[in-house]
C-alpha cells in the first residue's frame, strides 16, 4: 500500500509540482477521478509509518477509557452505559487508523475469548461526519461517554457542532475523551488542551473531558479540564494525570487510576461561586431575594454541598421561544450563560426539559383559578336562607293542610259560629304556627287536641329558626359565587395568567380557553393585580401556594377544582456538571422528611397563625348591633301587607259603590213604578190607615192574645232574616218554636239554647185586613220578632 522510498527518489521532480501545493504531513493527494474514494494519502516520515504507531494509539486509548469511564458503585446505573464512537472521514494518519483500531477492538471485544472478565461493557453508538443524516430508532436514551479522535482543533468543533451536539442523544453532562494526534502541534500540548476545553465549555457546555494527547509518535500525555476544583474553583486550568508510552500507562496503571480518582474527587461544587437567577414569587422567593421556600431548600444544600451562590431577583417570568427562535426571560438569561441555574415556583414542562435540565422534584402546587368573592348576602336575605327552599315549601304546605283541617272542625263541630269563618281558621292557624296567642280558642275537645298538637309544631319551629337567626347575623353569608370558568366568561371577565401555563390548555376540550387565555402582564399573580380580580375585573390562573401568603387571600374567591397539579423543580443548563450532587441532597430531604416539614410549616403559618392575627384586632367587638339592614325584611312583608290591605279596601269600596248605585237605580225605579200605578192605589192605602183599630192591650188581654199566637205555628225572623239581600235567600232564616208560655226553647246555628223571653208592651194585629199578626220581644239581649202568619 505504502510506496518505498526510493522510488519516490527517483521520482521527486515530477512530483515537486504536487508537492508545492500539497505541504507534509498537512494535506494529502485526493482521487479526483472516483468521487466515492475518501481515502487521503498523506507524506509522512518514516518513523510515523506502520502499524506500531497506530497500535500504541489504540492501546493507549483503550487503557486510560477504562479509566476515565469507571464510575462509584455507589453513582453506578443498573443498565449498561451508552458509548458514543465518532467516525470521522478524511483524517491524517494516524489518527484515522487509531479510530478505525478503537472502533474494531470495542466491536470485537465481546466475542474476544482472552477479554478479562471484568472488562466493562457498553451500548455501542456511532456518529459520522459523512452524511448528515440521523435516524431515531426506538426509546431514546442520553449518551453516557463520548470517544472522539481528531487530528485538529477545527475538525472537533466542526464535528461537534454539526454533528455530536445535533444527535438525539446529546448529553453535555457526560464525560468525553477525545485523542488528538497531529505531527505538527507535537510541541503545544497546554495550548491545545487549553483551546479544546475552552472550547467545549464555551459553546456546548461541556466539562467532564479528558485529553490523550500525542507528543510523539508513540508517546502521550494524559490531560483532563480541572475548571472545578477545590482550590481556583471555575478557573480553566489543566492537569496532567499521567503518560503512556509505548502503549503503557506511565508511571503505572494504578498511579494513574489513584491520580485520576483524585481529580474525580476533587471535581466537585465545594468552594465554588454559582450564579442563581430568581424569579420573585412568593412564597418561594421573596423580594429581598433571601426569604423563601426555595431560598430555604437552595441554602439547605448550598451548606452541605459547600459552595456559594450570587442570587439576583427580577420579575421576569420563566421565559418561553419567541418568534426568531430564542428564549426570553430568565431561560434566555440561562442560555447565554449569566446564570447557572434558575428559580422561582417552575414546574416540568416539555419544551423546557428538552433543551434545559430540571433538578428532581422537591415541592408540590396546585393551579387554580381566582376570581371576585361574591358580594356579602343581604341580613333580610340570610334570614330567608336559613331554610332552603324545599323546607319553606313544606312549611307552606304543613300551614295550608292546618288550615284546612281547622276548617273542617270547626265547620263539622258544635263550635260557635263566629269561629267558623273560613278567613278566620286561617289567621289562626299562622298565628298558632309562629307562636302567637289567639282569641278564639276551641271548645270542642278534638279541636283542643288539634290546636295542641300545632302549638307544639309551631314551637320547635319557631326555636330551631330562632337558634340558626343568632349565626345568621353574625355571618349572612354571601351571594352565589362563580366557581366555573363558563360563569366567568357569561360574565363579560377577562381571564388569563402567566405564558407558561397556557400550553396546558392546549388540547381538544380546553381549545376555547387556549384561545381566549391574556398572558400580559396585567394577568400575572401580583399584589396589584390581585386587587382587580377583587373587583371582580379580572380572573387569574394562579399556584394556591402564592395567593395563600398574600395578603388578598382571604378577599378573592378559589375554584374549588384545580386545573392541574405540579411539582417544582431547579431550572438549569443542560450539562451542569453538579446536577447529580444536588439530586442527591434534594432526595435525602425528601427522604428524612425536611421539605415535608418546610411545607408543612408554611401552610400552618398561613392557614392558622395569619388567620388568628388578622382575628386578634376584632376580638373586643363582640356585640352585635341590629341595624336597619336586618329589618329589611320584617319592613318588606309590612309594606307589601300594607299595600295589599289598601288594594284589598279599594276593591271593596269600589264594589260596594256598584252595588249602592244598582240599589239606587231600583229603588227609582220602584218609585217611578209605584207613582205610575195612580191615584187609586193611595186612596185606598189611606182609609186602610184611617180605618184600621188601635188596640191596646191590658195584661190579661196581652196575656190571651199570647196565647192564641202560641197555639199557632210561630216564625221567628230575626233582624238578619229582615234585611234579605241578593246574597241571602228565605231558607237561611231559622224556624224556632216555644215549649211554655214565658220560656222559649229555640234552635241557633245547630245548638240548643233555653232561656227567658222578656218582649215588647205593644202588638199590632189587624185581622181585618189579613196582615200578620206580630209581636217584638229580646230574647238574651238581641231583638227578634214573633210573627204569627194568619
């Protein structure tokens, strides 16, 4: 394959045109004639041709691998770990024939019979600069160790940017080991190294790397990055681990893995400076940027771990891609490297986990959404609602059935007839169902029973209603309170929330909300916007922890279903290189209990002892003072029976005032009709007058004309039965008759009653004249009329 060099002697001059072109050891002649050949043949001296000089490349890589890839047992995964190859084409030798080597040996070493047996093994992955094509097969699983080999400083940023870092499973936090090997920078390892870790911490974040480089042919030297280390913490700085010579780790592999072990040690968070970047948000961050949960937890393991923050607060939001492609807020901060990590309340999210890094979980929130408390009810109002309203239906109906049913026994019973008024049963029975004495008591004995058993229902009513009226105006209560989002929006009230939280409504069913969602600034949980949504001008989408220590808490009303439930988590850049350590303290508190006690406490001191400092100033204001507000309702159903009373009245008047006109217009009528019928018929009626005998009667003769009436069927009329109207008919009167000559036993609306009959001195009979004979006497005080019909 390799031409002799003599020949190449021989054919110098001709080959002096290429080759002026074409300097040593840098480029290569290239077939232009075959576009798929990709082999380069480089001019190379004599000691840096054969097999030898690649070998003791590959070996070299394969011992200090074995090396830098171990992990604690304690750090240790329970799957196998991912080793990423790259194979990179058009390389100078023998760069290129060390990869090919590394390449064949990982491949071969699982069918290897003279493998050790604790030799490690891995997933096997490679990557290519030859196309740019990538291809996703199955479950995606982040890369645990990088081998590269490059021959120049510009070949692995082109390979990282175009190609590593473009890979489905890139992971900046894991650790790389590149080989370098180019004949021509043998002298400058430092500046090497110093470029390429530079470099990769720079522009892809990367700190865990290791560098083999070549300082001859078959000599190299063991780099690694110390930027973290315990004494110039963040300070690029290189060190040397050891050499490999001849294929062999120098001074021995042990030194070597006891060196190595040291640096693994030593790359660590202790005495290190981190910027924090923090959202102001209570309660995990406050505005003095010390106080809070978060702060409380950062500090927690900020003192185990050892290291020191620089925290700055701003009022940014967590940030999300805008339209060129780029993260605003403290994302974007993140990503241009001011910040190491941020904070403030961030929960999971998908767009962020793919380009960021979250810590574990270490916190739970709900999101909910707020709104105005309904207006405070009306006392006149809670005095109403004491019952629902299925229960004053059941009074109503329990008064109606009283009333009727007293009805019926006073109609059904002996009772007087005056009790027996249909308007009267029913002020009765409201009276005796609120408790309120009556006049007309019963006399019959199951009416008695009847009234006892409504007194007593009317006063365990009136004392169940009486017990809850004394909570009702301490506390009326309130209005109805909106506690759906469609309530909100039949309402005309805008609502939204922070940018962030929108993509959770971005589904099928919520689509409506995503739509109309405001994430302004007039719609972030702020003190000053809290004051609208108490106003009810607003509705924000707020965590339940953050309005639970604001001072408007208790003044705005939470839907009592949370739209979604999140852990909280530290925000950083992907490839922090102590994301592991802080996983590790945040499980340990989680583990022995101390963010549950964080969270504990702080839902405590705001649920209990807030609530009980806000109570003390009102501890001496006590009594309660009735006011007009609480009269609203007995003034209402006064004035509404006012008012029916004076309907009720005009109704009658006007009635009656009908009725007194048709009487007039008959009675005109009678007389135009009895001044038509002529002078005869008052003739007549004057001799009748003149003629008719006046008889006086002594007591013996009253006595005998007594006796004669009582020997004849008598009608007493009483003054009722005179005066008929249109309403009454002849058959109301009662027909009463006598058992002796001065007592009367008479019949009166069903009851009998015996008593004395004291009448008149004077009765007037014309018998002449067919009238009736008649006499007037009182009987128990009212006056009544024998009359004796002939």
């Amino acid at each position: 394959m390799w031409p002799n060099l003599l020949e190449l002697e021989k054919r110098m001059p001709l080959l002096l045109l290429l080759l002026l072109w074409l300097p040593v050891g840098g480029l290569g002649i290239v077939n232009p004639s075959n576009e798929s050949a990709n082999m380069v043949i480089y001019m190379l001296p004599a000691k840096d041709v054969g097999p030898h000089t690649w070998q003791v490349g590959v070996e070299c890589l394969d011992s200090f691998a074995q090396i830098f890839f171990y992990r604690n047992p304690l750090e240790r995964f329970t799957r196998l770990y991912n080793l990423m190859l790259t194979n990179v084409f058009n390389m100078s030798l023998p760069a290129a024939l060390i990869q090919q080597g590394f390449s064949e040996r990982i491949n071969e070493a699982i069918s290897d019979p003279k493998t050790p047996p604790d030799r490690e093994y891995f997933q096997l992955r490679v990557i290519s600069d030859h196309q740019n094509r990538s291809q996703v097969f199955g479950e995606l699983l982040l890369a645990d160790n990088y081998v590269i080999v490059v021959d120049s400083v510009e070949r692995l940023h082109k390979l990282m940017a175009r190609y590593v870092s473009k890979s489905r499973s890139w992971n900046p936090g894991a650790r790389f080991l590149v080989l370098f090997h180019n004949a021509q920078m043998r002298d400058r390892p430092w500046t090497v190294a110093s470029k390429i870790f530079s470099d990769l911490m720079s522009n892809f974040y990367v700190h865990r790397v290791a560098l083999i480089f070549a300082n001859s042919s078959t000599d190299y030297n063991l780099l690694v990055n110390d930027y973290y280390s315990n004494v110039d913490c963040r300070v690029l700085s290189v060190q040397s681990v050891g050499q490999c010579y001849d294929g062999q780790l120098y001074p021995t592999p042990h030194a070597v893995h006891v060196a190595m072990s040291d640096y693994i040690r030593g790359f660590s968070p202790r005495n290190c400076t981190f910027y924090v970047c923090a959202s102001i948000a209570a309660p995990f961050v406050e505005e003095d940027c010390i106080v809070g949960i978060e702060m409380r937890i950062l500090g927690f393991m900020r003192s185990r771990l050892q290291f020191t923050i620089n925290q700055t607060c701003s009022r940014d939001t967590r940030g999300e891609l805008d339209e060129n492609g780029k993260w605003n807020g403290l994302l974007g901060k993140l990503e241009n490297g001011e910040c190491d990590f941020i904070m403030g309340g961030f929960y999971p999210d998908n767009e962020v986990e793919g380009i960021f890094w979250g810590s574990d979980c270490y916190l739970q929130d709900a999101h909910t959404w707020y709104t105005k408390l309904a207006d405070r009810r009306p006392a006149w109002q809670a005095m109403v609602g004491i019952f629902e309203p299925f229960t004053w239906m059941c009074f109503l109906l329990t008064l109606v059935l009283s009333w009727l049913f007293w009805y019926a026994l006073v109609t059904l019973l002996p009772e007087p007839q005056y009790y027996q008024q249909l308007s009267l049963t029913g002020i009765n029975a409201l009276a005796v169902s609120i408790c309120v004495t009556v006049q007309e008591r019963p006399i019959c004995e199951a009416t008695r029973i009847f009234f006892m058993m409504l007194t007593l229902y009317g006063i365990n009513v009136v004392a169940v209603y009486t017990s809850k009226m004394i909570a009702t105006f301490q506390d009326p209560g309130y209005l109805h309170q909106l506690d759906e989002l469609h309530e909100v929006v039949a309402a005309g009230i805008p609502f939204g929330g922070e940018e962030e939280c929108r993509d959770w409504f971005e589904n099928e069913d919520d689509l409506w909300i995503f739509k109309a969602y405001n994430s302004t600034t007039a719609f972030r949980p702020r003190t000053e916007n809290l004051k609208e949504v108490e106003l009810g001008m607003r509705c924000i989408l707020s965590s339940r922890m953050y309005i639970l220590q604001n001072l408007h808490a208790d003044d705005i009303y939470a839907f009592p279903q949370n739209v979604f439930t999140s852990p909280m988590q530290l925000i950083m850049k992907a490839g922090f290189p102590f994301l592991y350590e802080m996983n590790m303290i945040i499980r340990y508190m989680r583990d022995v209990g101390i963010i549950q006690k964080i969270d504990s406490d702080f839902r405590y001191n705001n649920t209990y002892l807030n609530r009980i400092a806000k109570m003390r100033p009102e501890f001496a204001a006590t009594v309660i003072v009735l006011t007009t507000e609480h009269l609203k309702g007995p003034f209402g159903i006064l004035i509404v029976g006012i008012c029916s009373a004076s309907l009720i009245f005009l109704g009658e008047l006007l009635c009656g005032y009908r009725s007194h006109r048709r009487r007039q217009r008959r009675r005109r009528r009678e007389r135009v009709r009895r001044r038509g019928s002529g002078k005869w018929h008052r003739e007549r009626q004057q001799v009748r007058r003149a003629v008719a005998p006046v008889v006086r009667f002594t007591p013996v003769k009253r006595r005998k004309v007594l006796s004669q009436i009582l020997s004849r069927p008598i009608l007493i009329e009483t003054a009722e039965c005179r005066s008929l109207n249109s309403s009454r008919t002849l058959n109301d009167c009662k027909h009463h008759k006598f058992s002796a000559q001065n007592s009367l036993l008479f019949t009166r609306f069903g009851r009998q009653h015996e008593t004395a009959i004291t009448y008149t001195a004077e009765a007037t009979l014309e018998p002449a004249f067919g009238a009736p004979q008649s006499e007037h006497f009182t009987v128990a005080g009212s006056q009544w009329s024998l009359v004796a019909r002939q």
